[in-house]
C-alpha cells in the first residue's frame, strides 16, 4: 500500500513538471495612418520598453529601411527616431535578429512579445513604459507612451491615440 501510494505522488510531481507554465505575454498593435500628401514615405519606427528612470529595458522592434537606395544607406536615418537613437539606439549593432525589419506601410500591425524570450527578455516586477517613435521623411516626427506595470495580476487593455504619425497603440497584457 505503502509503495503504490508513493508511486502515485511521484507520478502526480512527475507530471506537475511537465506541464507547460503560461508566461505572462505582451500583445501589441500599432497603427500606422494612412496620409493622404504628395510625397509620401513610410516611416521609420522604433519600438521598446523604459524602465522609470528612461533607461532601455527591452529593445522590441525597429523599422527601417534595410537596404542603401538612391536615398542613401537605410542606417543613415535612423537618428531621426530622436528618443530611441539617445535612449540606447546608437549602441545598437543593427541589424539586431528579431527586432530589425522592414519598414511598414500605413495600417494595423500587431506584435506579441513572451515573458522570457528575446526580444522582451524577462522583465523584473515594477512599472515601465512601452514606447513608440515613428519618423517620415518629408513628414514628421512622433513619440507615443503606454505606461504599465509588470508583472500583471490580471488581463490589462491600455491604449494611447497618436496625433499624425502613429494611430492607436493598443497594449494587450496577459498575465
């Protein structure tokens, strides 16, 4: 009686342990209007996470131009995303794998990030801010912050509106 009953509670630790944990997930979307000038170009963006005192948590995606063009080297512009090339972009070897791309064209693209994997990493508890930067050539320029805090005890939906360059960004945060 003795050795089944062990037998069980090895089988049920056993178990236990193989069960997959959920991680926490961050799921974005960020809109990028369509602007009805002249001359238009898609903008360069940069996505990450700030700590309180404004230092980089977690570099999440940066849009640009990967190719050199008739325009120049696609790197070149890149300092006009102002508050990411200071906050930690310029220490970038860029292309970074999983965070460089493409830029995007006007409409709704969605992220989702994982607790634990690159590029979010793992997050200690506190509050942070997600951070959006969008720069257009011939255009302008414009940041848009989310503040949260990590890790979430429950569903979070948090949103922020842009002005002209960015639309809705839409925060999504699963414990």
């Amino acid at each position: 009686m003795c050795r089944l009953l062990l037998s069980c509670c090895a089988l049920v630790l056993v178990l236990s342990l193989a069960t997959p944990v959920a991680a926490a997930e961050l799921n974005l979307t960020v809109q990028i209007p369509e602007q009805k000038v002249a001359e238009y170009h898609r903008p360069y963006s940069a996505i990450w996470i700030e700590r309180a005192d404004h230092s980089v948590a977690a570099q999440l995606a940066v849009w640009y131009a990967q190719k050199d063009s008739k325009e120049g080297a696609g790197g070149k512009w890149l300092p006009d995303l102002r508050q990411w090339w200071r906050r930690g972009g310029r220490g970038l070897t860029l292309p970074v794998d999983g965070v460089s791309g493409a830029t995007r064209p006007a409409g709704q693209h969605q992220l989702k990030f994982i607790d634990g994997q690159a590029p979010l990493g793992t997050l200690g508890t506190g509050d942070y801010t997600l951070v959006v930067e969008a720069a257009r050539e011939v255009g302008g320029r414009e940041v848009v912050r989310v503040p949260f805090h990590w890790p979430a005890t429950a569903t979070q939906h948090l949103t922020a509106q842009g002005r002209s360059e960015l639309g809705t960004i839409s925060l999504d945060i699963n414990p």
